[in-house]
C-alpha cells in the first residue's frame, strides 16, 4: 500500500490538536477494537469501511474542520486545522543547476564479475515489517507485511535456482527504516537489481472489495526497463486470473536510484476477501515468482547489456 492522491493526507484517530497543511482531503483510519461506526464531518455524516481496522476518506475546508468519530452512542469531538490555500508565486522559478555527480561517467555501474553467480547480486525487499508497520490488512486482519515477505522468498529461490546471488532486506518479522532498504544496492558494486515486494490496497475513492490487478512501478529509466520485462512475464503468469495494469512510474525511496535498476511490484490487492484468499495459494504464489525471477532474467539478458554500453544522465 501506498499513499494516495494529490492533496490528500493520512491520519490516525485519536490524535488531538491536529494542524494539517492546506489538503482537501483527509484519509482517516484507527483500530476496529474502538468500535467507529461512523464520523460526522461539519454535521455530514460519513461511514466508514471496515478492513482489519476502520478507514474513511473526508472532505476538509480551510480553517477549523469540526470531525466528531462515532462509536454507539458514544461520540469523541476534534478540531482539525487545515492551512490556508498557498497562493502560486507570480516569480518565475530559477532553474537549479545540477552538479555532475562522480557517478555519472561509470553509469550504470561496471559489474565485477558479471558471468560469475557471487558478482551478479539481486536485493529483494519484501515491504513492510515489524509489529508496527503491517502495511495493509486483509479483510480478516493479515498484515500485507507477511504476504509480501512469503512472496519475497520464493523469489528469492526461484533467482537462486536461476543463478543469482540474493541480498533479503529482511528475512524475518523485523521493522526497517525506509532508508535502509535501498542501502544494501546503493553500496554494493555487484548488485543489479533491486525489487521491492507489495500487495496492494485502494485509493481512498475506490471500494476496497472491488479492485484487484497487479501493476509494477519504476521512476527513472533503467528501472522501467526491469519493470517491464517482470511486468510483461506477471502479465502472462496472471491471464485469466487478475488484470495486468502493467508500469506505472512512481518516485519512491526504493525506486529512484539512478545507478541500480529498481522497481515495486504490487502483486494483487490484498484488501478483497478473494485477493486474501488467492494471496496465501502457495501455488499460485510459486507460479508468480517465477514470473517475477524470469522477467528479471530476461531483462538481464536483454536489455541490461544496452544499459551497460550507454551513458544516460540520471533523471531529476
Ligand atoms: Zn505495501
């Protein structure tokens, strides 16, 4: 799961005394146990959609947004505070002129040992982790953390079997800073890809038990390039399952890495109860690693020489 559209914020309930920037809207969630049936917003009622916890989408004006949540016939009352609307400065704005980075001439990076399994590293992250962070929840409460975990393991021996070397940002039920996990393919020369592994949830317009698709995301060129040859191969390994809304381009801390291919696959929505169910297949589950390990093989194979003869300027 990730954050939603353009103007909007998520925030959890209870939290007093909230001062939000200027947004129009606001994605509210908090814990089932509390019993929210519904919110009341400036007096309009809103329902809200129960998942493992209770999520809702509301409508803010600037200034004081009186938000009272709803649990029986108990009622808590808050203030939310929304900034005044930023007026668009009328001064042109001066184009920042970019340093050529040391990096750019060596771009992407020379592998050592590129036909050699130790020298051909790729680092597969599965998103998510720790008690805190369970990313999105199934209709009976799974944390997305473990499905994207159990996924991430089986790619991983599915890219061992094909003659990789795999780096896991986490193996286990640990908690890792965003940061932390592109570091390992920031750092090691050897590495060639970096793929970040997610199930879904929907925006806060779209009635959660109705989506489901996969799709990959990329920002910057190369990544692209990696995330449409697993695209493509998820694609054919899903016809007639889920739909395949292929790349879409997104600036995430684990894709924007200009040197290392990077995507984020998102491998289904975990938010419908039949996207629950299919999730924990483990057949299914081996035949869209393999998807995923073959595209990056194809890729490798392909178009990562291209890559390595070329010198493209990362994109800013
Ligand atoms: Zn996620």
């Amino acid at each position: 799961m990730f954050a939603g559209a353009l103007l909007a914020v998520t925030i959890a309930f209870p939290k007093p005394g909230i001062q939000l920037p200027y947004v129009e809207k606001c994605y509210m969630s908090g814990a089932v146990g509390r019993g929210v049936t519904n919110i009341v917003v400036q007096g309009r009622n809103v329902s809200v959609y129960k998942t493992g916890g209770w999520v809702t989408m509301v409508d803010l004006n600037e200034g004081d947004n009186e938000i009272a949540i709803v649990a029986g016939s108990e009622s808590t009352n808050y203030i939310v505070k929304v900034a005044r609307k930023p007026k668009p400065s009328a001064a042109p704005q001066k184009k920042k002129e970019y340093k050529k980075l040391p990096y750019a001439d060596d771009f992407p990076r020379a592998l050592v040992a590129p036909d050699d399994p130790a020298g051909r590293i790729v680092v597969v992250d599965p998103g998510h982790g720790g008690p805190k962070d369970t990313g999105a929840l199934s209709p009976h409460g799974f944390g997305e953390k473990d499905a994207n975990l159990a996924l991430s393991r089986s790619v991983r021996d599915q890219l061992v079997g094909l003659g990789y070397t795999v780096i896991m940002t986490r193996d286990g039920d640990k908690a890792l800073e965003l940061n932390d996990r592109p570091r390992a393919a920031c750092t090691n020369k050897n590495v060639i890809a970096f793929i970040s592994i997610h199930h879904n949830a929907p925006n806060y317009n779209v009635d959660p038990r109705k989506v489901r698709y996969a799709s990959v995301y990329a920002w910057n060129e190369i990544g692209e390039s990696l995330a449409g040859k697993i695209s493509d191969r998820m694609g054919l390994a899903l016809k007639g399952d889920i739909p395949n809304k292929g790349v879409m381009k997104a600036n995430f801390a684990v894709t924007r890495n200009p040197e290392v291919a990077s995507c984020l696959i998102e491998a289904d929505f975990i938010t419908t109860p039949e996207g629950e169910e299919a999730i924990w297949n483990s057949k299914r589950r081996k035949r869209i690693a393999k998807a995923i390990a073959e595209g990056l093989d194809n890729w490798y194979k392909g178009e990562w020489s291209d890559w390595r003869g070329s010198n493209p300027r990362p994109q800013h």
